[in-house]
C-alpha cells in the first residue's frame, strides 16, 4: 500500500492550515516588493515626483532643446513639517511653477530654500522664480561668480568648500570636490538615509559617455569623484543629474567615463 494512504486527509482543519502558509508568504513576499517599488506622482506630461524614502523625493523634468532634443533632468526634495528643501530647479521658470504649485495645493508644501548645484540652467533655470516666491538660495561661491559673469541668476547666499546644516531635523552637506561638469559643481549629502545627490558631476549607468563636456574640467573629473568617495564612503543612493538613480556603483562608472574620454 502507497505511503500516502497513511496521512489522516480527513482532518480538515489541518490541511487548511497546511494550504495557508504558501498564501501567507505570497502575500508576506507581495508586500515587501511594493515597499521596494518607488511612488510616483505624475504631475503632468514634464514633470514627475520619484519618492525614495520617508522625506526624500527626485523631482524629474522634460525639456525640449534644438540641441539635445527633449531630456530628462533630476533634482530633490526634503520634505518636512509642511516645508521643503529643494536642490536644483528645472530649466525654466515655468516648470519650476508646476512643481511649487503642485507642492502647495496638492501637498500643503511649501519650498522654503533651494541648493544650486552648478550654474548651467538645469540647475537654475527657476531660481528667479522662487526668489520671487520669497525662497531662500544657497550655492557654492563660484557658483555666484559665475552667475554674475554670464547675467544669470543669483543665488542669495554662498560658502566656500563645505556647508553643514540642519533641515528640520534631517543633516544636509553641501559639498564642493573639484571640478568636474563644470568647474563649479557641488554634491550634497544626507548622511542619516545615506542619499547622495550628486547632480551632474555624476552619470548614470545608462550613460555611455560624458555627455556635455563644454564647460567641464575633465583633468579634475576623476580626482573629485574619488575625494567624494573618500568622504562619504557610506553612501547607498546615488541620485545623478540627468537619468536613473542608482547606488554607489555609478561613481565607479562615471570615473570609467571620464578614463574613456581621456584616452580617445
């Protein structure tokens, strides 16, 4: 007689107990894959809101140049007690009024201070705009320098090398390593959620050059990205000017980039 003949099947309250634990590790298995999958808030056809953590969001716009067709470029946002922290705004004031108006009506947010990274337009693009809305700016002093060269906006407030602050509650480094995109790009790091927005001096792993490099201090590219990595040798989400975040994977690619462009 079959071995199987032998299990008591009659006793229904166990096989049900047996038929509900794959069930519960399906259902265990489901949740933890939707905490993985980050939320998205579509404002409209430019602009979309990429939440990483808690407080953390990428702000994404699109952009339609003569040059470089439409893109994407990434900023942040710390968001806490109904205020917020923005680094880099879009490239024209009108997409920065779409995340601000997004923020304040639909969120009850407002932005309170901005960060320039760098100062192309996909990093200050809006800066007149939020000046207008009352906005506190901080950018690295060659930052202001070179917004006064070229007539573009200027931030309000700036630092030499390093800026430490607190937002609410949560550590914010501004951090300046060198040049790289451009002679003036900084970093800045949340050291409690291990979140680098390292804007345009980093790539992402979709890149497979170094994009524009009309501004960029090539020779200095590398040395930056390996003095941020010595700094913060934690970080765990990297957050890139232009295309999908990563980890710290995407310094090692970058600095890849920059050897590639160097010996062609």
């Amino acid at each position: 007689m079959a071995l199987y003949w032998i299990i008591p099947i009659a006793n229904s309250e166990i096989m049900k107990k047996l038929l509900t634990i794959p069930f519960l590790f399906l259902f265990v298995f489901q949740l933890l894959a939707q905490e993985k999958v980050p939320k998205k808030i579509h404002i409209n056809n430019n602009v979309e809101l990429t939440q990483l953590k808690d407080s953390f969001f990428i702000h994404t716009t699109y952009y339609e140049s003569d040059q470089f067709g439409r893109f994407p470029s990434n900023g942040m946002l710390l968001i806490r007690n109904g205020k917020a922290l923005m680094i880099d705004t879009p490239m024209t004031e009108e997409l920065t009024n779409q995340i601000y108006g997004y923020l304040k009506s639909s969120m009850n947010v407002e932005i309170v201070k901005i960060i320039v990274g760098h100062y192309h337009d996909d990093c200050l693009g809006g800066l007149d705009y939020l000046h207008n809305q009352g906005v506190e700016s901080i950018a690295l002093d060659l930052t202001r320098q070179k917004c006064i060269e070229y007539k573009l906006p200027i931030p309000k407030n700036v630092f030499s090398d390093i800026l430490i602050f607190d937002f609410e509650g949560e550590k914010v480094i501004c951090q300046y390593f060198g040049g790289g995109h451009t002679i003036d790009n900084i970093v800045v790091y949340f050291p409690s959620e291990r979140v680098l927005f390292g804007g345009c001096l980093i790539k992402s792993l979709a890149s497979r050059t170094l994009g524009n490099t009309a501004d960029a201090v090539v020779s200095d590219w590398k040395p930056s990205i390996q003095k941020l990595i010595n700094e913060f040798p934690d970080v765990e989400i990297v957050i890139p000017g232009h295309g999908q975040y990563g980890n710290a994977e995407l310094l090692k690619h970058t600095m890849n980039l920059v050897d590639n462009y160097t010996s062609e």
